[in-house]
C-alpha cells in the first residue's frame, strides 16, 4: 500500500509539475489599441454638420468611442431633435458591426434573417449614414449623421477625410 501512494505522489506530482511549466511558460500580451482624443472626434463632427449645412441641410452628427459612449455630438443650427439619436445610432452600428451603416442597412433589406434579429437590440439602427473609424483595420470609434436625406454618409465621410492623415 506505501509503494502505490508513493506512486500515487510521485505521478501527482509530475503532472502538477508538467502543468505549471505549461502555465509559466504561456505569456500573457497585455492588449495594445488606439483612442480617439478629443480634437479628433470633434473635428470629424463639425466637418459632418458644415458639410451638409453648405448643402442646406440642417444636420447633427455623432462619434462614438471603441466601447460606443458618445465623445461628441452636435446638433446643427435648426437641425431636428431626433436627428441626435439617429446620428449616435448610426455611429453605434457603424463602430459595432465595423462596416458602414449603409452596408448594414442593405443586409436589412435584403431580409438577412440574423440582421432582422439585430436591430431589436439598443442602439442598433439599420439607416444609412454612420462609418466606423479606423487605425488601419483597427475600429476606434463610428461617426454618424442625420438629416440630410441620402447626404449623411458623405458629410461623415468629409468629416473623416479631414483628420485621415491622423487615424495612420
């Protein structure tokens, strides 16, 4: 009975031993990503609504951070108040799904079953007119706007060709 608990001991050990050097020797990569900072976000926003407003739209528009809280929104002189909420929705799906909300509205048109189950879910909006950010392939953020009927998604994307040499 001693020699089998000594070889009962002997194997536990071994094993314990075989696993902590599994577990030492598998390292940990802390988790590296970019941020927007302030003057970014509210460049893109400003650029958006003045886009549209020289079109004659009354526009607001949106960026949202990597985790979808708001960094800033602007409602544009004699904009609509819905046209907030829209424009942070858009951002939100644009940043979320990481393609532009045009591209997700078409999945919802063309009845995409999963998609259709989606935009039950806070935030979503299946509505033209929010881009992701990015850094590379990297979504940092979405911008959105809202209330320039078919012009959204080009006043957003005048918002983010202005600071493109930034998101490098």
């Amino acid at each position: 009975m001693h020699a089998s608990s000594c070889r009962f001991a002997g194997r536990f050990a071994g094993s314990v031993f075989a696993v902590l050097t599994v577990a030492g020797s598998a390292k940990a990569q802390v988790l590296t990503h970019h941020d927007l900072p302030y003057g970014l976000p509210l460049t893109i926003a400003q650029t958006a609504v003045e886009s549209c407003a020289s079109k004659g739209y009354a526009e607001s528009a949106v960026v949202v951070d990597r985790d979808g809280e708001t960094i800033v929104a602007i409602r544009g002189d004699n904009a609509q108040p819905y046209t907030m909420e829209n424009a942070r929705r858009k951002a939100y799906t644009a940043m979320n799904f990481r393609i532009p909300s045009a591209e997700y509205a078409k999945r919802f048109a063309d009845n995409n079953p999963v998609v259709r189950q989606q935009v039950t879910l806070p935030n979503i909006i299946a509505i033209p007119g929010g881009l992701p950010i990015k850094v590379g392939d990297e979504v940092i953020g979405g911008a959105g706007a809202s209330g320039s009927p078919g012009v959204d998604e080009p006043c957003v994307r005048a918002g983010l060709d202005k600071v493109a040499d930034q998101l490098k």
